[in-house]
C-alpha cells in the first residue's frame, strides 16, 4: 500500500471518527472533539474544514469547549446540503420522504393508491414518478440527495434487492431498485425493519432500551431494535409478525398458512370494505358495538402473537406503529390484558405496550435515517462520489 493510499484511508476513518462524534454529542468545539475522538486538535481542524466544505457540518454559536469551561466556536452538523430519501410501497399507498443530514424532515408526501390491482411494473412507475418530485423539490431547498432506500411489505434478499415474496401484494421475486431506474443509489428493505428504525431516529425509540416495533397495515410485520442496533436474523428475515399462528384452525391466509395474526388484526379484518380509518376511529370513539369488538378481536389475537415473541425475544418495550396507532386507546388494553395472562407467571416483568411516536409515517422515515447513518459512517464515500 502506497503512502498516499495509507493517508486516504486514515483521512477517511478520520472524518467518520469526527462527524460521528458530532452526531452523537454534538454540538462541540474543535477542542471538545479533538479530546472526544483522540485526535490532535491541528487534525481535528483540518477535517472540520473539510466536513464545512462539503456542507456536512457547520459552525453555529459557541458552547463549551471543556477547557476550564471557556466558549468556544460550535461544530454541528449542517442540514443544510446533504440529504436522504425515503421511499415505501405499501399494499394502498406510496411515500416519499427526504431528510437532511441533521434528521430534519423536509419533505413528507404520500399517496393513496390500490397496488393490489396493479402490476409490479405500474406500481414502479408510480412510485418513480412520486420519487422524480421529491427529489425536484428536494434540489428547489439547495438539497443534494445521496442515496435512498425503498421499504416493501415483504420479505427482501439484501444482497440482490429482489423482494422474494410480498403476498400482500402478490409479488413474486421483483426487482425493485433496478426498475426504478432513479438517477442516485437506491437500496430495498423490509418494510417492518425500516419503521423499526424510524421510530428508533425519529420517535420514542432512543428511550426505550431493546424494542420490538409492531408494523400494522393489510399486513403486520416486527422489527425488533437491540442495543440501538436492528436484529435481522440469519437471512434478513426476522419480523414476519403477522404469519404467526394464533389459531390453528383459523381461515387461510395469502402466504399459504391458516389462523395467522394479520386475519385477525390486519387492516382488512379492522375496515369494513371502502371504510377509511378515520371513519372507524370517530366509530369507535362514538361507541360503536361493532367496532369495539372489531378492535377487541385484534387485540387479543395480537397479545396471543406477541406473548410468542416476547417469550422468544424478551424485549423491554413494545411499540405499536402503523394501524394501530390510531387504535391504540381500543387495542392495547386487550393485547396487554392476553399478555398478562400468558407471561405472567413466569416473568417478573411483562413489556409496556405504548403506542409510536412516528405512526405511519415510520417507514419511510426508517429508509432515509439508513441513508444518513451510512453517510455518517463512511462520509468519505459520499466525498468521493460522482454527484459531490
């Protein structure tokens, strides 16, 4: 290895050292980081510099600089030029998100639309075409949009970006990234795991120790967040809540089951056809027999499916996003009332249930936060790519 290639490679672990540093304590004096990463502060000035170059961060106001608490000149990081985009196709609505490097939400849109009666190819289409605005007006804010990252409702091989399967939306081994054809790096992932993320970056998640995220729509799928940090398992996976058997004899489902979760408490089994959920909400907040026990079904078969996973998964808390934010005051009392019963007597302690902070909009927030966290690893990537 040539020394210029050593020096590259130092530079770029470098600049992560310090621009991760801020992320996580910001906002810091040169001083305040040079002692927070190890590095001399001549070093920590120069990559400072380079990060202010690239609008990565920016100077703003003093704060202390840890020296016999004497102010100094603060570093933070700047929204103002790099950002990430968010995308979710979901079984009746498309989203776009676009987030800047300092996690403020700049653009949030969404579109209800039936991709069950739809091709693969035409849902792209639309999807493109929603992405193609976002990021027009993403570069109308003097934004420049690195990468994205699209959530699907189904399972996803990460390596190749085909969804193997989404029953909801009867695909079969689609190839989502490519045929989007948009012009910056585009990545797929799974829907659940994303709002996972979400509501780690963007709600309560930070505060709530290992979590396990409960994503409602037509489908339920579970990220679950341990030390901060996504559980995906062997194959990427893990979180496919609504497929658990919560009784045996049940009626069929579409991924090929019978008796699964989401027949209990999807979106479907929640809204009478052509309902919206803000008719079942104003419902049940009027007292409607009907809708009550609509919601008292779903949460009870949910503390039947959650029992399961917090048996085999222990986690502190759990969050429900997505439908069942909106429903939370009428299904978490009878999830945690079946939870009590069937981890009562062998736990101590049985997880809080609490509703997301974020609700439907976790997704695609998840996509982009993903982006971001990628830049903050390795901005020397983003340095060297061909859009900078």
């Amino acid at each position: 290895m040539t020394q210029a290639v050593r020096h590259d490679a130092m530079r770029a672990r470098n600049l992560a050292v310090v621009l991760g540093a801020l992320d996580r304590r910001g906002p810091l004096t040169r001083a305040a980081l040079a002692e927070a990463t190890g590095l001399s502060k001549t070093t920590v000035s120069k990559l400072v510099a380079d990060l202010i170059d690239a609008g990565m961060a920016v100077e703003s106001g003093t704060v202390g600089d840890g020296e016999r608490g004497r102010p100094g000149v603060a570093v933070r990081l700047s929204g103002h030029r790099v950002a990430a985009l968010g995308l979710e196709i979901n079984v009746d609505y498309l989203a776009a998100c676009v987030v800047d490097l300092s996690r403020t939400v700049r653009l949030l849109r969404a579109q209800a639309v039936d991709n069950r009666a739809a091709s693969p190819e035409d849902v792209i289409v639309r999807l493109r075409a929603l992405a193609t605005s976002v990021l027009a007006e993403a570069a109308g804010l003097g934004l420049s949009v690195a990468g994205g990252i699209v959530a699907l409702p189904g399972p996803v091989d990460r390596s190749t970006g085909n969804v193997h399967r989404a029953p909801n939306l009867g695909w079969r081994h689609v190839a989502v990234a490519g045929a989007l054809g948009l012009p910056l790096p585009v990545l797929v992932e799974n829907e659940a795991n994303l709002a996972a993320l979400g509501e780690l970056w963007f709600g309560s998640g930070a505060a709530l120790g290992d979590f396990l995220h409960v994503s409602g729509e037509i489908g339920i799928g579970a990220g679950l967040v341990v030390d901060g940090a996504l559980f995906r398992g062997a194959h990427g996976y893990a979180g496919e809540l609504g497929h658990v058997v919560v009784s045996p004899d049940g009626p069929e489902c579409r991924c090929g089951g019978s008796g699964c979760l989401e027949r209990y408490a999807g979106q479907d089994a929640l809204l009478p056809p052509g309902e919206e959920m803000s008719a079942l909400v104003a419902r049940l907040r009027a007292g409607d027999r009907d809708a009550l026990a609509a919601c008292e079904r779903a949460g009870t078969a949910l503390g039947v499916a959650l029992s399961s996973a917090v048996n085999l998964l222990d986690p502190d808390t759990i969050v429900l996003g997505g439908i069942f934010a909106p429903l939370f005051p009428w299904v978490s009392g009878p999830a945690e009332e079946t939870l009590h019963q069937r981890l009562g007597q062998m736990r101590a302690r049985v997880p809080a249930v609490v509703v997301s902070q974020v609700g439907a909009d976790a997704a695609p927030l998840g996509a982009a936060g993903q982006v971001l966290q990628r830049i903050i690893a390795d901005p020397g990537a983003y340095l060297l790519a061909p859009h900078h």
